[in-house]
C-alpha cells in the first residue's frame, strides 16, 4: 500500500456504515455465510485494486441493503456524514428496481452507470464468482450466471478496470473448466441496437 492510501484510509470513517450494514447478517448466502460478509469481501476486493474513494468504500459496505433488507431507509443514510448523500446515490445506482429484470438493470448500469457504479458492480461480481460452486448451484444456473457476466460485466470492467477485467476473465475461465463447459461462451457478442 503506498503512502497516500494509508494516509487516506486513516481518514475514512467507516463505522457508522459497517453498522448499518450489520442489517445483512441475518439475510442468508447459498455458499454459507451472510450478506454482511459479501459486503466485506466487496469491500476488500475494492482495496486490494487500490480504491480508496470513500464514497465507493462506504457504498461497498451497503450495496445490498435496500435489496435485501427493508429496516434501513434513504433518511438513515442520507445522514451519516457528509458522504451519506452520494453514498446513497451511489448505492440506488448499483440497487435493482423489483420491476427491473436483471439483464435490464445490468445494461443501464452498463450503458448510463457511472464510473463508480461500473468499479462497485465488477467488485461485487468477483466476489460473487469467487463463491459460485458446482455444490452449491445448478449447473445451468452457473452457465446463465457466467453468460450474463460476460455480456454485462465484463464490458463493465474493460471500462473501469484492467485488472478487474483479468480477473473476471480468469474466474469465468476457471468456472467454465470446473463444470466441465463443453462448449466455452466466450468471447460472447452483445446485440447492437
């Protein structure tokens, strides 16, 4: 870690949304574990590739609580700290309306997301493709989940992140060998309008 993120990680306060957070402990992962663990894992996903915007890290923290929770609101938020608003911004970017079909709010955040929601996005992708099992899935919805990575995500990280993208890259690599894929999808072609 170089000098200036540590100096600028020492000035993040953290704690008020690792609490709001702690909302996620009781919502339930199919690997095991917990939402408020996925948080952490997205989290250090973002420092160990050098992200030390605060808004991004503390929107790391809840990315998933208006999803998966229904106990934490715009106002707590909103009220944090100074970065409470564009905390909040940033979270309902990368939150999917219930109206929304995945691939629809995939290809906004693709097409009109900001660079923060892309960066937030493919963090949150590595850390779910890291716990994506032949023990804990079905095989086909491993392939849809692989499929929708590289029409949405990937571009995503081409985007925002070449190291990001190396390593969506690798983990679909690995995922497609491990269930013994066939035919590998990849590169797959998005449609143009």
């Amino acid at each position: 870690m170089e000098n200036y993120e540590e100096e600028a990680l020492e000035q993040l306060v953290l704690a008020p949304y690792v609490q709001k957070s702690t909302a996620l402990r009781g919502k339930f992962r199919y690997v095991g574990g917990n939402q408020f663990r996925h948080a952490f894992s997205t989290f250090a996903i973002l420092l160990d590739y050098h992200y030390i915007d605060p808004v991004l890290l503390k929107a790391s923290m809840i990315h998933d609580v208006f999803e998966d929770v229904e106990c934490v609101s715009k106002e707590e938020i909103v009220s944090l700290d100074k970065d409470g608003p564009k905390v909040y911004d940033l979270v309902m970017e990368v939150t999917r309306n219930p109206k929304q079909s995945k691939q629809e709010f995939l290809e906004h955040i693709l097409l009109a997301g900001s660079t923060n929601a892309k960066v937030l996005k493919c963090a949150d992708r590595i850390s779910n493709l890291t716990d994506l099992h032949l023990d804990t899935f079905d095989k086909e919805f491993i392939r849809k989940y692989i499929n929708e990575t590289k029409e949405y995500v990937v571009p995503m990280a081409e985007e925002v992140n070449p190291f990001m993208l190396f390593e969506l890259k690798d983990l679909i690599k690995k995922r497609e060998k491990s269930m013994n894929f066939t035919t590998p999808f990849w590169p797959l072609q998005r449609k143009k309008d």
